[in-house]
C-alpha cells in the first residue's frame, strides 16, 4: 500500500507569482531577531521555505525555484478525517 506521496517540479517566477498571489503561503521566523528561517524536524537550519497546507495537502515553495506537494492519499481520500479503513485498490481508483 502506498502512504505518502511527494512529487517535486521546477517552476517559474511566473508561475511561483501566480500561486503567491492566489494563496496565502506562511514562513518560518526566529522571534527574538527577526530573521527568516526553516528548522528540519532533525534540527537543521535551512533556507527559508515558504509553505500552505490545502486539502490536507502540504504545499512548500523553495528558494530554489522549486514546488514541493506532499500528502497521504488515504487521508486525502478521507477529507482528512481519519486514515483508519481499508484503502484498496478500489478506493486509489477513485482518484
């Protein structure tokens, strides 16, 4: 069974523009300076990352000119409620 889904694309300026203007993306910040920051769950400071969640999918924007989308089908199927039934190849189908 598959659980997680990550799917990465390089976009444009263009395009990141386009999804800034059409959602509201939130980044990370140090409160005691100010300063922009990503911390990985290990700790790991990284370049800033701008990120949305939609329909329990998560969205993140990297200064790298990439898109990452990131989620559980099976709680995506589920309209983020639970992820507790039985998830098939029947229910995959759907999509």
């Amino acid at each position: 069974m598959i659980y997680y889904i990550k799917l990465s694309s390089r976009i444009s300026l263009e395009q990141e523009v386009d999804l800034r203007n059409r959602i509201d993306f939130s980044i990370s910040y140090n409160e005691s300076t100010g300063e922009l920051e990503t911390i990985l769950p290990n700790g790991k400071k990284v370049s800033t990352r701008s990120y949305c969640w939609m329909k329990n999918i998560k969205s993140e924007l990297l200064p790298s000119g990439y898109i990452e989308l990131g989620w559980s089908i099976h709680k995506y199927y589920n309209d983020g409620k639970h992820n507790y039934n039985q998830f098939g190849i029947k229910e995959a189908e759907i999509f």
